[in-house]
C-alpha cells in the first residue's frame, strides 16, 4: 500500500468519524474523545504523505584554470631537470 492510498483511507475515516460525532449520536462524554481521533487519523495522514528528504552529494569542486596552468609549469620544470 502506498503513501497516498493510506492517506486517502485515513481522511476518509476522519471525515466519517467527524461526521458522527457533529450528527448527536454520540453520547457527550464521547465527543471530546472522537474529536482526539479525528485530529489523530489527520495528522497521521500528514505524516504518512511526508516526503522524506535526501542528502544532496557534495561534487568536488573543479579547480580554477590558474591552478591546471601551474601544475603544468611544474611537471615541465621536472621533466626539464
């Protein structure tokens, strides 16, 4: 089952208990216990739809043209000797 499908089935479960609780067929001592519920299965559909983020990799970074012409001048200089 993927992310999205759970999350599907969770708000619908939300909205069903919510709208349980709003129609009078619960007892009052009952309400504030289904409100938890509803919030609960919400949140829990948040985090089923989070994305999880990934670490970008850090590319070595390329030196400047300066830095190539050196190491060039100085390869010459011990071929040279």
């Amino acid at each position: 089952m993927n992310a999205q499908s759970m999350a599907a089935i969770l708000l619908y479960m939300a909205v069903i208990l919510h709208l349980v609780g709003m129609s009078g067929w619960v007892v009052p001592k009952l309400s504030q216990s289904i409100e938890l519920a509803t919030l609960a299965f919400m949140l829990t559909a948040l985090i089923a739809l989070r994305k999880k983020k990934r670490k970008t990799k850090r590319r070595p970074r390329k030196p400047p043209a300066e830095v190539e012409v050196m190491l060039d001048q100085a390869q010459e200089g011990e071929a040279g000797k």
